[in-house]
C-alpha cells in the first residue's frame, strides 16, 4: 500500500488513479497523519449501511398492514 502526501498526491492524482485502477490501494497523508484512503470501486461495496438498511426494512415489509387502521386515521387522531 502506497503513501502520498497531499500536495504529491495533488500533484500525481492521476497517476494515482491508475494505480487505484489496477487494484492497489493508496493512502494520502497530510502533515504525517492519514485522512484518505483510496480503493478500487466495488459495486457490492458501493451502498453505505444506511442504504441497505433501508432496502432490507422496504423488502421486510411488503404484504406487511395496519389491519383496519389507516394511515389518514392514525394522523387525524394524532392531531386531536
């Protein structure tokens, strides 16, 4: 794993890229401490938690009802 520091890693961005592009992942330094880390694109890696979290509760709750409440019901009486 390869370390730049951030004006380098400014300086060399794209050939940085090609790097990243082949697989290697590359670390970006600024005063000597790590911010950034640069890794290939994934399409499975790509949704954050958050966004699979909520394709897992909108999948979970299909068919899923209130019964004989509505929604428009439920809102009406929360606002009495």
């Amino acid at each position: 794993m390869r370390q730049y520091g951030s004006f380098e890693a400014k300086t060399h961005f794209s050939e940085i890229m090609k790097l990243v592009a082949q697989g290697e992942k590359c670390i970006i330094n600024k005063h000597g401490i790590k911010v950034a880390m640069l890794i290939p694109y994934s399409p499975e890696e790509a949704l954050c938690p958050a966004e699979e979290a909520v394709r897992a509760i909108r999948a979970n709750a299909k068919g899923v009802t209130l019964g004989k409440f509505s929604v428009k019901k439920l809102r009406a009486e929360g606002r009495r």
